[in-house]
C-alpha cells in the first residue's frame, strides 16, 4: 500500500469545566467530547524522498511546518527515519478556528494513516501518546466517539456512545478565536476562584449513562462551557447567535470548545433541519454570515474515507 484516504472528524465539547491552574501553564479540566459527521479528508502518500509536504485547499490553513499535520508526520519521521517522507492533502470540511478540532483531528488522521502506511504496528495508546505531544485535543480525536477527557484534555475514559444525537452546528465565517486567548483570559481573570464550588459533570455523566429516551433531552439540559465565560462578554455576536438558537427548537445551546462555533442540540434530523433554516432566513437582512450544518453525532474518530 502506498496511500490512503481517511475521514477526520469534528468535536463538540458537552462540557467543558476548568478545574485547575496547572504550572505548565496549561489547565486542569473536565471536558465530555464527542465527535460529530463533519469531516475533513486526509489524503497520504508515501513518496521517494524524505521530504513531507502537505497541501490543502483552504487558503487560510498554513501548509508549511507550523501545520498540527506536517508535526504530526515529522514527530513520525523523526522517531522511524528509514521509511523517508509523505505527501498530505488535506480537503477541509471542517471550519478553521471554530473550537471544532478540525486541525486536532487532521493531526490524528495522519498519525493513523502513517503508522498504516509504515506498518509501524503502533496501538492506540501509543498513538494517543504520540497525540499528546502534539496538542491536547489530538489524543481523543484518535478513537473518537463520546469521551470523557481529563487532566490537560488527553487522560481519556470511554462512554457509553451517544447515537444519533441531532445536532446544528453555526459558526460565524469570518470569526475564529484562538484557544490560547481564551484560556489566558480566563486565567488572568481569575475567573476560577469565582466559580461555582460543585461541578455538575457527574449529572450529563448519569445522563449519558442512562441511555433511555429522554437521555438526548436531560444532556441537552446540561450543557455547560466555562470558556463562555470569557468568549460570550468579548464577542457579543457569538452571545446573539446563541440566543437566537435558544429562542428555537433547540432542546439545549453550547458554545464549543474556545469558540467561535455554536451548537444546538435538536429532538431530530427534521428539527435541526427547521433551526437551521430559520438561521439561515433570519441572517438575510444581516452583514455577518453564519454558516450552518445539519450534523449528528459520530461513534468513531479516524476511518477509512469510504
Ligand atoms: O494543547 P493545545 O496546543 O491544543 O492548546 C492550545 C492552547 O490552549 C494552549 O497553548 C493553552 O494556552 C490552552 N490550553 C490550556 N489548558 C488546556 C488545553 C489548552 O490552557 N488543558
């Protein structure tokens, strides 16, 4: 074999609870990931030469060696340097900047596809463990699915699979945040000592447990993201978007990740489907464009493309 295609899947944070100040400088957290069916496709190809390249048709994706794709395959490179180099095409589906995890996810695809390629033989958790070098939502995009993710966000617990949760994803197009803002700020807000006391993370873990049919509507309920804390007063377009989702159908509306993407979850396909209509119809008289997708949730993250 000597190329393949791989689908590379988005997240959305369920919960996201900043729980520590960590010497690192990182964060301390308590996050519920779960994939979603936006993906990106990563194209890999071994070549003759020992150089890695990587292209992409999104001309903001920066295709030289600051790419999470191009370290993704040079950390490969540097660990087996007999096996020369690659060719990356990356079709981005997944917004940039959006708290989607799309350059995450890419990352991963290339990790899964190289060790592939190479016939490293390499497990999960020694590829969750290359993933963790390289950012820390790298690790879960991974195995995917719905996941519980401590410490920096790559101490990784499965969970039970959350099925064909239907989901609006919107995303103001020309607003990305970076994630590192949004972290330092609330740090320098000193924001944790003014949280609640009790986390409420073991209630969306009950209800993700609980698998009956009211499950969708009780985690719904319990969306939480302690960077909207930070984002929502800094950009009040994203605080307006998301009042407007929860002004329809939505059964419960989360900012993911840093932002600045919003997301509802819906009883259905067809209820998501009329909130993003209406999302769409409200927008006509307005200067800034939101795109929106109709997604539900994944139980995988890196697969084959077909
Ligand atoms: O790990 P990653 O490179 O994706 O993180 C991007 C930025 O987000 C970090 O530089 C850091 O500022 C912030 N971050 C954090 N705590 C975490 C994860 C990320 O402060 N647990």
């Amino acid at each position: 074999m000597s190329s393949l295609s791989l689908k590379a899947p988005a997240k959305v944070n369920l919960y996201l609870e900043i729980t520590g100040n960590r010497p690192d400088g990182y964060h301390d957290l308590v996050m519920v990931l779960q994939s979603i069916n936006l993906s990106d496709r990563i194209d890999i190809r071994i070549t003759g030469t020992d150089q890695i390249h990587v292209h992409c048709d999104h001309p903001e994706v920066p295709t030289d060696h600051t790419n999470l794709v191009h370290k993704a395959a040079k950390l490969l490179q540097n660990l087996y340097p007999d096996f020369g180099g690659v060719e990356i095409f990356i079709t981005k589906n997944i917004p940039v900047g959006a708290g989607l995890a799309g350059g995450s996810s890419d990352a991963a695809a290339v990790l899964v596809g190289i060790d592939r390629l190479w016939n490293l033989g390499l497990t999960q958790g020694e590829l969750q463990e290359l993933a963790a070098q390289l950012g820390s939502d790298v690790p879960f995009c991974i195995g995917g699915g719905t996941v519980l993710a401590v410490g920096r966000g790559e101490v990784l617990s499965p969970l039970p699979p959350l099925e064909n949760l239907a989901l609006v994803i919107c995303k103001p197009r020309n607003l990305g945040i970076s994630t590192a803002w949004a972290y330092n700020t609330f740090r320098a807000q000193g924001l944790l000592a003014t949280k609640t006391p009790h986390s409420h993370s073991s209630q969306i873990l009950a209800a993700i447990a609980s698998r009956d049919e009211s499950s969708h509507h009780q985690i719904a309920r319990l969306l939480y993201n302690d960077l909207e804390r930070v984002v929502l007063p800094t950009y009040p377009q994203i605080a307006e978007l998301k009042k407007q989702l929860q002004a329809q159908e939505s059964l419960g509306v989360l900012m993911s990740g840093s932002g600045s993407t919003v997301f509802a979850i819906a009883r259905n396909l067809e209820s998501a489907q009329r909130i993003a209509d209406s999302i769409n119809q409200d927008q006509q008289d307005k200067p800034d464009q939101i795109d929106v997708w109709v997604t539900s949730s994944a139980i995988n993250g890196i697969q084959d493309w077909n």
